[in-house]
C-alpha cells in the first residue's frame, strides 16, 4: 500500500512545528504495512500526539482526540459513526473510553480485504491489559511502545544506542564499531535529572523549572492516567510507593520488605506495582533463567522507565552508578522496541552474589554488560563477566563494561570498555 492510498482525508488540526524524529517511527512505518490497526502505546507526555501527528507517514489521515469531549460523546453516542469518519484515522487517547474499540473491530471485519494501517491508536495505559481492547484486537493490531527520548534522539538523530552493533558485527569488529563517527563526551550526572519526557529534557532551561513540570506531571498521573487502569482511593499510599521504588531501582525487588518498609499489605503493594508497570512508570526485569552449573537468584530487579523523574520522586539526590546503570536500561529499552521480534533485557545473579547489570538475548546470542560509574576501569572490574562468560561460553557473543572514562579498550578477552557516551 502507497502513501497515496491512505492520505485521502485532509486535517486542519495537525501540528505545523517540527518535531524531534523517534527510533519507534520506523516501527510504526512498518506496522502499517501489516496490520488493520497500529497501537502506539506509552506513558502520559513522552510524545505519541506529537509522534502520530508528525510522522510523514501519518501526514494525511484524520486526527482525532478523545481528549476533544465532542470526539468523546460522539465515541459513547454513536462509535460506529467515529471511527467512519475517514478512511485512514488516527485515534488519539483511545483508552479514555475503551469500548470504542468494539467499533473498530467491526470496521476492520467489514473491510474484505482487509486495509492495513486503517487505524492508529494512541493510548497512556497498557492497552494490552486492557481486556475489552486486548481480546477486540487480537489478530487485527500491532503494538509499537513509545518510552522516553533517548540521548540520541535528544540530539536529533532519531535512534537509539548502537546494541545493534553488538550483533550485527563480530566481536572482533566491535573496538571500530563502536568508535566509528562523532560522539560528544558530556557529563551524565547534568543528563541524568533532564530524563526522557520531551519537556523537560529538550524544552526547560533550569532545575527548578524541571521540579514544576515534574511535580505537576505526578498529580496528572495519579489523578487522571492512574484512573483509566483502577480506581485509587488513597492516592497518597501509592505516591509513597512511588517514593520507595524511585529509591530501589537497579535492586532486586522484595516486595514483602517493600511493603514493611511503607506501612502497606503486601497484596496492596503488589497490586499497585502492577499499575506502575502497566502505565510504563516503572519495569522488572527478569534473570536470565538458564542455570547450568550456579544457583541463582529467581528475583526481579525494579527500574525506572525516566531517570529525571525517579530522581524527583527520591528527592532530587545526587546521581549515584544506579542512575547511570537506569540510562542504560531506557535506551536499551528503546532499542528493543524497535525491533518486531524484541530482544530479551535480561540481568544475571547467583547467590554467592556475582552479578552482570544486563544480559542482552537476541539472534540466539547472549551479551553481557556491567555498568561503572567510575572514570576508570581494571580488569577486576570484569571478574563478574569472566565468570558469565565462562559459564555460558558457547552463547556468549561477548561483554562489555560501560563506564565514565574517555578511551575504547580491550580489558581482557572478550570484553571491550567503552565510555558510555560512545554507545548511548
């Protein structure tokens, strides 16, 4: 299908300023090729308006906002009618009334053939654990997440970290790899609080006016978005939550220790991570699971989905190397959402306490990363990679530990150093 196919209804209310390309957009592009529909999913604020407004693809269709409370009487009065309103459209905001997912459904059964890239969505929630939208969709959809700006996007570049690389060289090809092009060495501590929210990362200026939007941005969430998953009654519970998880992340989680440390039931506390995770305010990752020889830690590590926002919620305290480490997991994050069969993000950890920051599985290979924030590294700040390496061997594509230095060097077989300004 050509562009020309599906621009065919005009729109006087798409924005006319430029706006920063995403490493997402080509999996939207992609997407529309395949599927009725494409659900553009991710937090309140990290740019899916301005993404389906703004990506030339998308130039033609029709935009519409359940924001718009005529779009949204319309959507209960008569959503057959919405949703015929063009033939290409762009919903935005989609699960403030979830239903009108049923007329979608419709819309698309009709359609013999079927049209690919008929619909785009756009949804603050986790449409996919929304059962009405999830069940409707099925085999009709795909999803493409939208997270934070990551550092190259922030710049203009549209992209992610270069993990593509990792894969798409040999081990041996890395060292050049990874030092091809211009990179600009900055200071991540002054990075870390902007986050990846578009406003306060590219459009404010200073710490206190990144301190408002922030602040206002958290009462947003939890008064409105937090809503459109499960009602919350006693909202100052869950900011303390969001206290106490800005203040583990990069940590196994406990969430009996959790709740103890809160003053909330563990059910509770286990349910209102849920809608964190649901609302892409915080993720666990998993470890890697395949145990050969070690014992090995079954528990999931809790992190951020924005740095500039946990620190907020923490307190605003100096970035620490879990910040660092957190920076990592967001653009990696992004990458992995760029690919149609995404990566597993993976950490590794055995009860004797070795540990590796990240296990990155992709084409049937697995990479290790550790995360320093110091400014030099030694080979003993490998040990833990020597022993992943060693146990996994034969999957094992190689290692990298990420640090705060200037140089791309060999620390030992294996495993290349890189200053983290060179990948991210």
């Amino acid at each position: 299908m050509t562009n020309d196919d599906r621009n065919r209804s005009g729109n006087d209310a798409r924005l006319l300023e430029p706006a920063l390309p995403r490493a997402a957009g080509r999996r939207v592009e992609d997407a529309l090729d395949v599927s009725p529909v494409v659900v553009v999913m991710g937090a309140r604020q990290v740019g899916k308006s301005t993404l389906a407004q703004t990506l030339p693809v998308l130039g033609e269709y029709l935009y519409v906002t359940l924001d718009d409370l005529d779009a949204l009487d319309q959507a209960t009065a008569d959503p057959d009618a919405l949703v015929t309103r063009a033939p290409y459209l762009i919903l935005d905001e989609v699960q403030r009334h979830p239903d009108l997912v049923l007329a979608i459904k419709r819309a698309v059964d009709r359609d013999r053939p079927r049209r690919p890239g008929r619909f785009v969505l756009t949804g603050s929630a986790n449409l996919l654990l929304m059962n009405r939208v999830s069940e409707s969709l099925a085999g009709r959809a795909s999803y493409v997440s939208l997270w934070p700006f990551t550092r190259r996007e922030q710049m203009g570049r549209g992209q992610t970290g270069l993990w593509d690389r990792l894969f798409d060289f040999s081990r041996e090809g890395w060292y050049d790899e990874l030092r091809r092009g211009k990179a600009r060495r900055e200071d991540w501590r002054a990075w870390a609080p902007r986050g990846g929210y578009p406003t306060p990362a590219v459009e404010l200026d200073t710490e206190e006016q990144r301190a408002e939007w922030f602040e206002g941005y958290v009462r947003t969430y939890l008064e409105r978005d937090l809503q459109d998953l499960s009602s919350i009654d006693r909202l100052t519970d869950f900011r303390r939550l969001m206290r106490a998880a800005s203040l583990r992340i990069g940590n196994l989680l406990n969430q009996s220790e959790l709740a103890r440390d809160i003053g909330l039931p563990q059910p509770t506390v286990h349910r209102y991570l849920n809608l964190l995770d649901a609302s892409y305010q915080l993720l666990r990752i998993e470890p890697y699971s395949v145990n050969r020889t070690k014992r090995l830690i079954k528990s999931p590590k809790l992190y951020s989905t924005d740095v500039g926002l946990a620190l907020h919620m923490a307190g605003n305290p100096e970035p620490g190397g879990v910040h660092l480490e957190n920076l990592v997991f967001t653009d990696l994050l992004a990458w992995r959402d760029t690919h149609s069969t995404r990566p597993e993000i993976l950490y590794w950890r055995t009860a004797s306490g070795q540990e590796v920051d990240f296990v990155i599985e992709h084409q049937r290979q697995i990479v290790g990363i550790e995360v320093k924030a110091s400014k030099r590294v030694r080979p003993h700040d490998a040990r833990h990679l020597r022993a992943f390496r060693k146990e996994y061997s034969d999957l094992v594509r190689g290692c990298l530990v990420i640090y705060d230095g200037a140089e791309t060097f060999w620390l030992e077989e294996g495993t290349l150093a890189v200053p983290w300004w060179r990948i991210l």
